[in-house]
C-alpha cells in the first residue's frame, strides 16, 4: 500500500491532464451508450410509422452521440497519452536524479544491464499505472452513476439489476481472476528483467563470449529466460481471455435479466413499449466501462513490482552525506591527509591505514604501491564517491566533507585509465569538461595533449563520431582525448589514477609527456604502479595494505633500497 501511494504521489503534478483524460474516457463511454439508446428509440419509434417530424429528436440524437463517441474517444486517447508520455518523462528525470547521487558507490551491486533494464522496461512498465489501473475504475464509477440514474427514470427494478451485474463484472470478475494469476504480473516483470540484463550482458560481452567459446551456453541461458518469460505471457493471455469472457457474460446476463424484468412492466402498461429495447441496449453501453476492469489487479501488480524495483535503487543512501549548508568558499589548493584511515564495510579490513601526507599548491605527490595497496581507495576518498569517518582530509585548510561533493569536483580533474568517451563527436566529448568553451581553447588544448594533428587527419576531423565507449581510438589516443578534457576544464587539483597503464612503453612514456605538461603549476596527486618518470615528484608515498611502507623523492627511495627498489629492479630488468 506505501508503494502504490507514493507510485500516485509520483503521478500527482499531472492530475489535471489525467481528471481530464478520466472525464473525456466517462464521456465516450456515455456517448456510446447513447447512441445505442438513441438508435434503439429510433427504430423502435420508427416500427410505428409515426411521421418523420416525431422522429427528429432521435435523429439528431443518433448523430450526436455518434460524432461526439469518436471525438471523445480521440480526444480522451490524445489527452491520455499526452498524460501518460509526460509522466514517464518526469520518472525518468526523477529516477536518474535520485541515481546520480548513488553513483558510483551505492550502484556497484547492480550489473550495469540490471540498471539498463530498471531505467527502460520498468520506467515503460509504469506507463500502464494510469492508463491501465487508474482511469478505468474512475471511469467505471461514473458510468455505474450515469446509467443507474437513466435506467431509474424507467424503474427501480431495471436499475438494481444493472447495478448487481455491473458490480459482479467490475468487482467480482476482477477478484476471481485475481486469485488465478496471483503472483504472476510481478514474476513477469521479473522475468522480463532478468532477460533485459542477460541480454544487454550477452551484447556487451560479445567478445569474450566469442573468445572463450561461450556462445552456446549464453544461448542456452537466453533461451530459457525467453521460454520461460513465455510461458507467464502465455499465462497472463489466458486470465485476460478468460476475464473479457467472464465480462462479456455478464453483460448478457444483465441484458437479458433487464429485459425479463421489462417486459411484464410493458404487457401491464407501466412501461411504454418503445423503451424497451432502449432500456436494454443502455445496459449493454455502460458495460463498455467494465470490460478494462478485470485486468486491473494485474496491472496493478505488475506496476507495482516495477515500482518496487526503481524504489530499491533509490532508496539506498548516498554513500556521501550532504552536507550542512551553506557550504564554505574554497581559499586555496594545498592538500592535506592526516590519519586517514578507511575500510569499505564495517568488519572488512582497511583499504587504507593511517595515511599522512601534505602537498603544497602545485606540489606533486606520486602515490604507488603494489595493486591492492589502497591507490585507487585514496583517489576514490579525496573525489568524494566515498566517505570517510576516520582522519580528515582538507583543501586549502578546508575538510573536504564542508563541501558539496559537486562543487568539489569543479576544482578536480581526472585522468584514470579508463576514460570512458561517450557515442558523439570528439569535440563533443571534449566539450564535457567545459561546456561553454570556445574553438580557440578547445584547440589549445588539444595541441598541448598532442591530439590536436591526429584529429585533423580523420575524416571528419572534430566532429568525427567516436563510436561506442571510443573504441574507433586506440587506447593512446583516448588518453590523450582525457589529458585535453583535463587542460580544458583548467582545474587547479589534478588527481591522475594509473593514466598509462594498460599502453605500450613507447606510447606510455609519449602520453606522460603530455601529462608532465598537465601538471604544470597544479596540485598533482599521481596515481601509478608505472616507476618510469617519477624524478619529477616532490614526494612519492610506497604504499602496502593500506599503509605508508616508505617515502621520499625518487633518488632518496632508489637509495633506501626497500619495497621502492624492489619494485623499480623489476621493471627494469
Ligand atoms: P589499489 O588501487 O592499490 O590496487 P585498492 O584501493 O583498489 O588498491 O584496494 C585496496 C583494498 O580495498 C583491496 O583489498 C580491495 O580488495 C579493497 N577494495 C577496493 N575497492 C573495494 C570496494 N568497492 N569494495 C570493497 N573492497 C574494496
């Protein structure tokens, strides 16, 4: 019940679009009714042979309610999906707002497919909230008023009848069919789900599938997931069938029990004949509302299960907790870590333990250390994707956490080994870092990461399409792209996480050179497992598990003749 009343207050800023819809939806139901009221008076009156003058009212009344049923009904179909259309918009806006917060920390338990899937088929799924759960009992309510109110003009009798069958189809119906999927429109988007993720996965590891032969039992996974998310469709088509059956019965039955009740109140003169037929075609009208109805529950629950889904994502708390406002200005660059100490879970060990160390504005610490020695725990610390509880961390004699992580981010720059290049072209990819630059600066800092040529030579030069994730350039070449985004934002802490690893010694040492020049005049933590060109370091901390095994300048370490000068030796062997 919490989830369906904060799934309606989800859908509460576009009301007045849906009372519209709602009201529009009871109208064509009405006119339908209607005309087939109207159409029954008119050959009924017609049988009589009365002249044609006494017959006019019915006349005009079989056209109206034929031109108003269809511009009811394409205006109740316009107004319902300009409705439904703006509210998936708004959950889509709403859902990736509250994910974005969560980044990266609170969404590593999702596959990156299980994510795809929740944002598109649930997000989809909710569509059917309003046009499907919503309107149509609404709808039903006001027809039952209308036509019970019209059919008490003739008796009381004909009216009740109609009530005991409209209530039968609308409520009883939907119970009964109810009880027979239980349980089956959350278990069908579940399943739709897991078949989205699997095959979203399948897709984006084409390659290794292929690679290490995997193919067939991808395909045998993919294939059950599809036969099973068969089978609940074939179930759910059976309840539907059966419910339109169930309703249609009904209908009749009221017809039929109506026009029983009817006839004796014609042969004893209570009733004039020609209304008889209209009595009973009435019935049949209203029912129209009732037919939508059994699928309700279903609807119900397969919403209900896709909005459960969205809430567990966005429910899990930021890993970083806003701060109090108003946030401080920030007055300088030099970094600062004193006992800094951070374990990912309680009870796991600590990635990091007791780290102390002071850079100066424009200072250059290297950071390096076997894998798994806390590198990239540190980088996730001082960007704020994590937060810590033990030490402190402070820029420019301010602790980090007095900052909104966002306004943090706008004085860092990232270069990390996987620069993600979204489908767009390259200078749009360049323009991420700063949105408003112009051509002259997007230039400059393409030439200073030494891009600048070889985007001049392709074929469309910088608007050329880098394709998905980038993978038209070659693992330099995105590097690069990533060191020219970096200069263009033109931030005065730069934090390089393992900028070359992953390319070959020569590219490496060229792609540093370019980095060297990023560097200049800012505050430089580097990353790196890489030894080559660390002379230039103020301060290189050799970390093991989560500690400071050693520090001090290349030449100091390369003497100490510890962890520092084993790992050196073996690269340079
Ligand atoms: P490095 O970057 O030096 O290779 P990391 O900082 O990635 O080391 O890892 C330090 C320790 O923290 C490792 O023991 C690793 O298993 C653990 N760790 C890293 N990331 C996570 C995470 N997201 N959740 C839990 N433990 C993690």
């Amino acid at each position: 019940m919490k989830d369906f009343a904060r799934l309606v207050k989800l859908m509460a800023p576009h009301w007045k679009s849906m009372l519209l819809a709602t009201l529009l939806g009871f109208f064509t139901v009405g006119s339908g009714a209607g005309l087939l009221g109207a159409s029954a008076f008119l050959i009924s009156g017609a049988a009589l042979h009365p002249p044609v003058l006494e017959l006019m009212q019915a006349i005009v009344g079989v056209r109206f309610f034929g031109i108003s049923r269809a511009v009811f009904r394409y205006l109740e179909r316009y107004f319902s999906h300009d409705a439904t259309f703006r509210l998936l918009s708004h959950i889509r806006v709403w859902f990736y707002q509250a994910l974005e917060p969560l980044a990266p920390a609170r969404l590593m338990e999702y596959r990156s497919g299980e994510l795809v899937s929740r944002m598109a088929a649930d997000v989809e799924t909710l569509e059917q909230f309003y046009l499907r759960v919503l309107a149509p009992p609404l709808v039903a309510l006001l027809t039952l008023f209308g036509v019970f109110a019209f059919l008490a003009r003739f008796g009381l009798g004909p009216a009740f009848v109609f009530l005991f069958f409209f209530l039968a189809a609308a409520a009883a119906a939907p119970l009964a069919v109810r009880a027979l999927g239980r349980g089956g429109g959350g278990l069908l988007g579940e399943t739709r789900a897991a078949l989205n993720t699997q095959m979203v996965d399948t897709i984006q590891g084409m390659t290794e599938i292929a690679a290490f032969n995997l193919s067939a039992r991808q395909q045998r996974q993919v294939g059950e997931l599809s036969e099973k998310f068969l089978g609940l469709q074939e179930r759910a088509a059976g309840i539907r069938s059966l419910s339109s059956a169930l309703a249609g019965l009904l209908m009749n039955l009221a017809m039929w029990s109506i026009l029983l009740l009817a006839i004796p109140l014609v042969t004893r003169g209570d009733l004039d004949g020609i209304y008889l037929a209209v009595l009973a075609l009435v019935t049949l009208g209203g029912f129209e509302a009732v037919l939508p109805l059994p699928m309700v529950f279903q609807h119900i629950e397969e919403s209900l299960a896709a909005a459960r889904r969205l809430f567990a994502v966005i429910d899990a708390k930021p890993a970083v907790p806003e701060p109090p406002a108003p946030s401080p200005k920030l007055r300088g660059y030099d970094l600062r870590v004193r006992g800094l100490s951070f374990s990912y879970a309680p009870g796991e060990p600590r990635a990091l333990d007791g780290l102390d160390f002071a850079l100066p504005r424009g200072g250059r610490l290297a950071v390096v250390g076997p894998s798994g020695a806390g590198k990239s725990t540190l980088v996730n610390l001082l960007l704020r994707f994590w937060d810590y509880r033990e030490g402190s961390i402070s820029l420019g004699g301010q602790e980090l956490k007095a900052f909104p992580p966002e306004e943090l981010r706008r004085h860092i720059s990232v270069v990390t080994q996987n620069t993600y290049l979204f489908n767009a072209s390259v200078r749009e990819n360049l323009l991420l870092a700063k949105p408003g630059a112009g051509e002259k600066e997007l230039l400059r800092a393409a030439r200073e990461a030494q891009i600048h040529d070889f985007i001049q030579g392709l074929p469309r030069g910088y608007d050329t399409p880098v394709g998905e994730r980038g993978f038209k350039l070659s693992g330099g070449q995105r590097q690069r792209l990533a060191i020219a985004r970096a200069l263009l934002k033109n931030s005065p802490v730069l934090l390089l996480d393992e900028a070359t690893a992953g390319l070959d010694p020569v590219t490496g040492r060229k792609v540093m050179e370019s980095v060297s020049r990023l560097m200049e005049g800012r505050t430089t933590v580097a990353i790196t497992h890489d030894l080559t060109g660390l002379e230039g370091m103020d301060e290189i901390l050799v970390m093991d598990r989560g500690r400071v095994a050693e520090r001090g300048r290349h030449s100091e370490l390369l003497e100490k003749g510890g962890l520092y000068r084993k790992m050196w030796e073996l690269q340079n062997i």
